[in-house]
C-alpha cells in the first residue's frame, strides 16, 4: 500500500487512480480503509476512489502525543495536497464524519461535497454522557484491552446471526488498531463540537442517519437544519456500521448524490463557457 508522510509520521492510504472526480472516504474509530470496500467496489467505476488511515488504524503509524478532530482533518487534506487534489468529495463515517465536518467548518474551499454517516458535529446538549461513554471506555481498554471492548462492541454493531462475517471483519480491524492511539482519538472525540463551524454551510451535504444508530435520527435532523445545503437521508434496519450492514442502500444514496452534483457542477460550467 502507498503511504506518504507528515509531521514525520507515516500515513498509509488507497487510490484507485480512477477517471472521475475524487472520493475521499473516512473509516470509523477501530477500523480502516479496508472496510470501505463494498463502497469501492460500487462505486470505483464512476470516481477516483481514496482511502486513507488514521494514526494507530490500519497501517498508519502511532500516535506519539494528543492529538485533536482538527488534526485528523490535516492528515485528510495532506493526503490531497500529496496527490496534488485541489477539491474532493469527502464521505465520512462516525469518527470519519467528525472529520468531514471539521473539514466544513475549517476547509470548505477544498470541498466539492460531503457525505456524513452516522456521525454529528459534537454534542451541544447532554455532553455528560459523551463524557461519561469515553470513560466507560477508557477503563475497559486499560483493564481488559482494546480486544475486548470490541467484543463487546460487535455484538451491538451486527446483532443479526447472519452478520457473523461483518462482527469478525470488525474484530479483526480493531484488533489491528492501537490502543493507546484509539484511547487518545477517543478523547478527542469527547472534546470535539463544532456545531458553531458548520451554521449556515453551503457545501452539499448528505447526512445519513440509520434508523438504531446510536444517536437518534432527530440529533442528524436538528444539525443538517443548521446547514445551508444539506439533505437527511434514513437508512432503515441499519445500526452503526451502515456501509457494511446496509451498503446497497449507502451505495445508492451516496451515488445519486454525488452524480447530481457532479452533474450540476458540469452543467454550471459548461454554460458559464458558452457565455
């Protein structure tokens, strides 16, 4: 795998080189770039697939010091600038959504959309149960190790027998992780809000929400409101991991978007050459 390196750390990530436009996608707190591959495999035909991972996921160096959501988006838009990709559509889930809206807030020139799942700009109300949620965590992982926090985990994730390919892709993803970079990304996200950052955007957005995700559908709803140009999109007998329990619907939803903005943009400059 391609790797490239910042602030003297080694990033690894995917490309698939293809024609379209770029489409950058961000994995969840434990997983990788790997995990996106049902979304590669649909949609590399119609753009330029990029993965990248985390520091401590996947192969991606450790983490050596605290770290924040902002400085995750860098590692994202150092990704791009080593590719020379001025503006890339971004899709993120959970931690990887956190990204992409940091990535609203804070680069918005560098987007062409963004597709957020499962996943929210912070907690602005009832921030003790975030808090309460990373140490609930962070003394299991210290007590008993990351490995077991997944166990924990998966069955909540993919609680369908059928599913039992998905909870042991998750275990081996996480257990692949590094705990002590997990832990500190993990308190990262208690400290991340940047409801203030995303008001009024006009990057288009698709916000996808499953319906037992672990935050409701009216926490997605109230923060796209706040948005100039974002969509709610539910995806029903889905959980957390929506692009692996659900990745026909997430495939379709994410594609119809991005074609409608492609195709727009297109459109846009093809009559601003006519004129």
């Amino acid at each position: 795998m391609p790797y490239f390196s910042r602030d003297g750390r080694r990033l690894q990530f995917t490309d698939t080189q293809g024609q379209g436009e770029p489409l950058l996608l961000l994995h969840g707190l434990g997983s990788r770039g790997d995990d996106w591959q049902p979304q590669i495999e649909s949609l590399n035909g119609e753009f330029r697939i990029l993965t990248l991972d985390f520091p401590g996921h996947g192969d991606s160096a450790t983490l050596t010091g605290p770290v924040t959501i902002e400085a995750l988006a860098a590692d994202a838009l150092a990704l791009l600038d080593h590719l020379a990709i001025e503006r890339a559509h971004v899709a993120g889930l959970s931690l990887g959504g956190m990204v992409t809206l940091q990535l609203v807030a804070s680069h918005p020139q560098r987007l062409r959309t963004v597709t957020v799942i499962n996943s929210g700009p912070g907690m602005n109300k009832g921030r003790w149960r975030l808090r309460l949620l990373v140490a609930l965590r962070t003394l299991m992982i210290r007590s008993l190790g990351l490995p077991a926090l997944a166990k924990s985990i998966a069955p909540k994730l993919f609680p369908d027998p059928a599913q039992q390919s998905l909870r042991e892709k998750f275990l081996q993803s996480i257990a692949a992780a590094d705990s002590r970079s997990y832990l500190k990304i993990l308190r990262a996200i208690g400290r991340f809000n940047v409801w203030p950052g995303i008001a009024g955007s006009p990057v288009p957005a698709l916000i996808m929400t499953a319906d037992n995700d672990y935050t409701p559908v009216s926490y997605k709803a109230a923060y796209a409101a706040t948005m100039q140009n974002a969509q709610l999109s539910i995806i029903e007998n889905s959980g957390h991991a929506s692009p692996m329990d659900a990745p026909e619907q997430c495939n379709l939803n994410i594609r119809t978007f991005l074609r409608k903005h492609t195709a727009k943009e297109g459109t846009l400059l093809a009559q601003a050459s006519v004129d």
